[in-house]
C-alpha cells in the first residue's frame, strides 16, 4: 500500500509526500482541516488541501515572521497576531520576557484545538499569561483597535478562501490604524514565483506600499511551499529594516534560533532581479 | 395541486430530460445546442448552451401555455399566493407595462405616488392614460423619498372617483412601505384595482417578520423581480394576479409586447428559483435578515455613518421598513453617497448597487459570506478615516406638485422645441427630468413647467443632484411642446 498526499502548486505542478496515516479530519464552520503523519515531514497541518505547516520545516516560517520585526524594535511590548491558530508564531515570541501582551484573532477555534492536540510541539505558547486569544474574523478584531500595537503579525492563509479579506487593502488601512506611531506590519506575502502566486504578491504589496510609507519585503526558502521561495512583507510607520535593525540588543537577548540569525536578516532583504522588478512595476 | 407539489420544477425536469433525449435539432437557434458557436459555448459552457433552445413539444410555448410552462407557472402562483403567476422574460418593466395596459386605456386615470420607476410613467406613453400624483413625502435629513400618506390616497381618491387604479411600491428602493392593506381595502371600496411594483420585494413572500406582500395584502397584480431577491438570471420577473383579474384577458395583454422566443434559460431559472424559495426562503431571508442587520449595527458603530431601519417607522409614510435592505446616510463623512460608491469600487473593489448625493445602498443576498459583510464593513471605516470631511449643507428636498397638463401619450407625440431652460417658464414639458436624489421626476412629459421647477432644477443641479431624463445631457436646454402656452 501507498498513500501519498498530493497538493496542486499549480494546473501543471503537483507536490506529493508519502503519508503513514492520517490523524484527523473535519469540516469546522470556515474550513477542511486535515493532519496527516508522514515519513520525511513529521507530522503536517493541511486547510482545505492546502499544507499550512509541516513539523520538519514550519521553523524557518516562523521564525522569519517574528525575530525579523523583533531585531528592529526590540523594545516592542504589545502584538497583534492574525491568524495564527498553530501556535508557531506565538512559540517564538514568548522567547521574549519583554513583551508584555500578545493578542490573537484567530478566526477558527476548531484549527487551535486540532494543533493543540495533534502538533504540541508547534502550538505550545498558547497557555503564557501574556496571550490573549479572540475567537474572532481578524477584519473586524482590527477595526475597534486604534494605535495600539507596536507589532501587528499577519499569519494568514492564502488569499482565497477564509484568509482572503487579509489581503485587502481595507484591511491593511485598518492595520495601519491600529498600530502606534512607529509600529510594524509583518505579513505572510506569498511567493514570486508561480504566476498566480505571484499576481497575488503583486496586488498585496501594492496595497501595503500605498498603506505604509516603509513596506519592503523579504525572504526565506520553505520547502513544503509552492516553489520553495517565500516572501514575507515588512510595512512600517517609522524603523527601516536593516538602517534602524539592532542587532547588539537583539544578540543580547540571547534566543536560540536555527534559521534566523542577523546576517540571514540583512541577507533577506536582498531580492533576486525579476523580483525586484515586479515590485517595481507595482510600486 | 399540492403543496408537496412545490419539490418539483417542472420546467427544469422538463429540460433535463431532453437533455437526454438526443433530439437532432433542425429548428432555431441556430448555434444548435452550442455547436455552431465555440467561442461563446467556451464562454458560458456547455450545460448552458444545451438547454438554450426554442418552444417545441412537450416544451411549451411561453405565450400559450399548455404544458410545463403552464405548471410551473401554477406553482409559482401557488408559491406566492397569487390567482396566478406569468413567467416574464422581457424584465419587470414589462410586467409593470402589463399591468398597466390590463387596467387602463387612452383617457383613463391612476393615482399614484410620484416616486414610481420610469417604466410606469413610460408605460402611459404606450396606452395613454393620464396619470394623478401623490406627494411620496420625502425624509428631508435622510434625503429620501418615502411612501403615500393614507390621507392623501384617500383625498386622491375622493378627487378623482373615476380613477381606475391605485399604484403603489412594496417596497421602495431604499426599503420604505406603505400602509399597502389599508390603501387596498379604500381603492376596492372605490371600485379600483391596486397593482404594485414589487421590483425590490420578491422576499417578502417568502421571509419571516417582513412587510406584507402584495397579495397578502389583497392587491390585484404585482411585478416581482426574480432576479433581484429570489435569484433567477437578470430579466426574469414573474407577474402576480390576484382574484378579480381575468387571467386569460391579462394573458392576451402581455402577448401585446413580449417575445415570441421566450427564453428557457431565463424561465428555467424562475422555476428552480421558485421551487428553493418555497423550500428554503424562511432559513435564506432568517440569513439575509442577520446579515443586514450585523452590517448595520457594525456601520453604525464606526461613527458618521447612519444605516437606518425600522426606528423611522412613523405609521403612516414609512408604515414598514424592509430590514433586507443596507442603505446608509454617508452625509455625517461630508461625502456623497456617489463619492463614496466610487471609492469602493476604484479603492476597495467592492461594487454596490446604487450611490446618490446622500446615500449608498448595498445589496445583500444570500449570495454573501461574513467574509465579504466584513469588507465592506472595513471598507467603509477606513474611507471614514481616509477621506472624511466636514459635513457640507445638503440639498434642501422640495416636493413641488406636478400640472398634468395632458397624457403623457400626446405629449411624447407632440411637435417640440428645444428652448434654454430659464426660458420655459409657462411652457408645456416634451420630456422627463428626473433628479437623484431623491429619486422623484421633477417633469414628466405632458407637465407644465413654473418658475418654481426651473429654479429647483438649477438648485438640484448647483448641490451635485443627478440630473437625468432631457435630451440634452447637460440641462442647459429643455424640449417644450410646441404652441402648449
């Protein structure tokens, strides 16, 4: 018996890993969730037949959507995380006693429990006093919040299907609003590669870069991800990336990593051509 | 005929059928089941193209009905109490016309609200009835028009005791009733019919705590756009009749000006329309209702702007309000409403329905998610934030009562002149001039034009009203019949 898990990346292009067995699946009122365990992945989180995260490779995300903002304002002491129901992101922020609050829209409940069982070693900053979370649309958690945050965290899934109003430019204004005056917007940013990925990076950026006087974007190699190559979006009020980035305070704070580390910051900022072309085009 | 009747489609089953049935097609259309046409079958796909198709047996034949055509119509007149129910595929407009011609012939009178669609008014240069206005009352701050006053169709009535019919909208636009019941129970004491224009109400017949439909309301005919509520493909309406109409005779009028080549996608989709209504409206419009309701609440919440309800139910010119609709008052942003309507769509890729100077109206359906609820939501609190400004003074809203100088009919007809607007004083008007806000002709044809109208329409026109209707698209000129001095 073979029992391979396949995901379309595109018409043409399909990613398939050899799964064991399955270990969950529903329908919750958003979404399909499916946890499969596999041979070369660990364990893996899929919405609606999208793979969200994997436990070999979810680390490199992670890490890349929190210690990037974190080595630029490492005074930051209140964050709003969107999305986010696997926990990743909430496990690396705890690694900062600084931060004083972390609240967290996450709109599906059933996506929390399913991690919180199923993938402990991801969703386990969901008990720190610090987090506070709201079983609620991200959209509308926002639109009542007005210069609050230091850090607003975007964890969203694609921009079809329940994560969709997080790519809209309302949305991104609502965010703008509800941070502080030198606050900080990280976002899943999709990747520049496949073309429909790539249209839907295009019309992202070119909403955060008319929401932000600062938005650049970075990048980071996931391999489970269509192409591999992912971006992640940097919008700001204030900090430039790399001019304002504080690497002395942030060694200082002296957190383990293993993808992220200061140089790999800078580096990331740093994009190919045809990608810096796009933006262009955009901007 | 059953109510267990109500699971069926007949029309549809009647489609689906032959689809089965490998009939070699040697009668129009000529794109013959879409193979004659690839670019457009690619376009609309198969399965559509395959049922596009002409009346032939056992498929009826929309101005005779015999057959399916015939039961599916029972069941729609069934579904919403009605005597019966005709399947129109030429768009409410004709059902309105419909009624109209059913009711009124050359020199016959109606009273109606001077709020009515352009199709009414229109469908009197057909027949050449002659029309009596009510004054709609308009909600000044809102800037809105409203419906009838009971009194005043009582006082029109009285007036006019040769009038054959009563018009009314259930509802208006932006969701405004009428006392339909009561407005019906005087026109039948009067010997005259009610027909209603329930373009904007095809819910009402099928949702819980609306207002009343029309023939709940014991009105004689009613225009019900399908496609609009009930979610049938544009330009298929159902004509409602209710007991004291002659169905054959109302048959005969529509044959006047609809296809002979009725089409089934259009048909087919008021029958499976009718059918999920009947199954599922309750739950649908419960829906519709909650989500009209979140997104007002939620809207109201954001400041400035004022999505209104059932608090402007007064008993009399707003007797009812329709809680599926989402209009909202954008003048506390200091925006119009068709400013913010632009910004949506350039800004926010959201499209809605209708913007004036004072309101936007945002159509909400089952069609909708929480998802796109909050984006408009979001959308309108960051156009608050990015764009606000202080409130100007709004257009001060005048009902002036038009003179009906003859039939729209001869009027249309006549010889006329263009002349310079400040000139027309006294003159006879060949055309319509309708001004948005509020959504009232300010001269219809056959209409004596005063001194008082040109400087309303020169005001209107200063304040940013839409003007629409003369020939000459920038107002400057009016066509005036000639030798109506």
């Amino acid at each position: 018996m073979e029992f391979w898990y396949s995901e379309k990346h595109t018409e043409n292009v399909y990613l398939s890993i050899k799964v064991d067995k399955q270990l969950y699946s529903s329908t919750s009122r958003f979404q399909r969730i499916d946890v499969f365990e596999s041979f070369e992945f660990g364990r893996f989180l899929a919405l609606d037949g999208f793979m969200m995260l994997t436990e070999k490779d979810e680390f490199i995300y992670h890490e890349m959507i929190t210690h990037v903002p974190m080595a630029v304002n490492p005074d930051i002491k209140k964050i709003l995380v969107i999305g986010a129901g696997d926990g990743g992101v909430l496990r690396e922020l705890i690694k900062y006693s600084t931060i004083e609050t972390i609240d967290v829209a996450e709109i599906d409940e059933e996506v929390v429990n399913v991690c919180k069982k199923f993938l402990p070693k991801t969703a386990c900053g969901f008990d720190d006093e610090r987090v506070n979370i709201y079983y609620q649309d991200g959209m509308k958690f926002i639109r009542r919040h007005v210069g609050e945050y230091d850090l607003i965290i975007v964890d969203s899934t694609d921009p079809f299907g329940p994560g969709e109003g997080l790519f809209t430019k309302e949305f991104y204004g609502n965010c703008y609003n509800a941070l502080k005056e030198d606050g900080i917007m990280v976002n899943q940013h999709e990747s520049p590669f496949y073309e429909e990925d790539a249209a839907a990076m295009k019309r992202a950026h070119k909403r955060i870069y008319d929401s932000f006087p600062i938005s650049k974007l970075y990048q980071a190699f996931i391999p489970t991800y269509p192409s591999g190559h992912w971006l992640f979006g940097f919008a700001s009020k204030k900090y430039h990336p790399l001019r304002d980035m504080n690497e002395a305070k942030w060694e200082s704070f002296g957190i383990k990593t293993r993808y992220y580390n200061p140089n790999l910051h800078k580096g990331s900022f740093y994009l190919p051509n045809y990608v810096e072309e796009m933006l262009e085009n955009v901007e | 005929m059953t109510l267990s009747d109500q699971n069926r489609a007949p029309l549809y089953e009647a489609l689906e059928e032959l689809k089965t049935m490998h009939i070699v097609p040697f009668d129009v259309p000529g794109h013959k089941r879409g193979k004659g046409n690839k670019e457009l079958t690619d376009f609309l796909g198969v399965k559509c193209l395959s049922v596009d198709i002409n009346s032939m047996r056992h498929m009826d034949n929309l101005c005779h009905p015999t057959g399916v055509i015939k039961e599916a119509e029972e069941l729609a007149g069934q579904a919403f109490g009605a005597k019966h129910a005709y399947f129109m595929v030429n768009g409410t407009t004709s059902a309105v016309q419909s009624m109209v011609l059913y009711v009124l012939k050359r020199g016959d009178k109606i009273i109606l609200p001077r709020n009515v669609h352009r199709s009414v008014i229109n469908a009197f240069v057909l027949c050449g009835a002659i029309p009596v206005y009510i004054n709609p009352q308009i909600n000044s701050d809102l800037g809105i028009s409203l419906g009838m006053s009971y009194n005043d169709v009582v006082k029109a009535i009285e007036q006019n005791p040769d009038a054959k019919a009563v018009f009314v909208n259930n509802p208006t636009y932006y969701g405004i009733c009428s006392n339909l019941k009561k407005i019906t129970e005087i026109a039948h004491k009067h010997n005259m019919l009610v027909l209603v224009d329930e373009a904007h109400g095809t819910h009402l017949y099928f949702g819980e705590g609306l207002p009343v439909s029309a023939m709940a309301a014991g009105a004689d005919m009613a225009s019900v756009s399908m496609h609009k509520s009930g979610g049938s493909l544009t330009q298929s309406s159902l004509l409602l009749a209710g007991g004291n109409i002659n169905t054959d005779y109302l048959r005969q009028v529509i044959n006047l000006t609809q296809t002979t080549s009725g089409s089934y996608l259009l048909m087919s989709s008021l029958d499976i329309s009718r059918r999920r209504l009947y199954l599922h409206g309750k739950d649908i419009f419960k829906t519709v209702v909650e989500l009209a309701q979140y997104a007002r609440d939620e809207i109201n919440e954001i400041g400035d702007y004022y999505a209104y309800s059932k608090e402007l139910v007064n008993g009399d010119t707003v007797f009812d309000f329709d809680v599926t609709k989402l209009s909202i008052n954008t003048s506390g942003v200091g925006l119009a409403g068709i400013e913010i309507f632009d910004l949506l769509r350039d800004e926010y890729d959201i499209q809605i329905e209708f913007g004036d100077l004072e309101n936007i109206l945002a159509y909400i359906s089952v069609g909708d998610s929480d998802k796109n609820i909050e984006q408009l939501i979001g959308s309108l609190s960051e156009i608050r934030r990015r764009y606000k400004k202080p409130r100007t003074s709004s257009l001060k809203h005048e009902y002036i009562n038009p003179v009906v100088e003859m039939s729209p009919q001869d009027a249309f007809y006549a010889k006329k002149l263009s002349v310079e607007i400040k000139k027309t004083a006294g003159e006879i008007c060949g055309e319509f001039v309708m001004a948005y806000p509020p959504g009232i002709p300010i001269l219809a044809p056959g209409e004596r034009i005063t001194e008082q109208i040109i400087d309303y329409i020169i005001y209107a026109k200063e304040k940013g009203s839409l003007i629409t209707g003369p020939e000459d698209m920038h107002i400057q000129r009016l066509n005036i019949l000639q030798g109506g001095r």
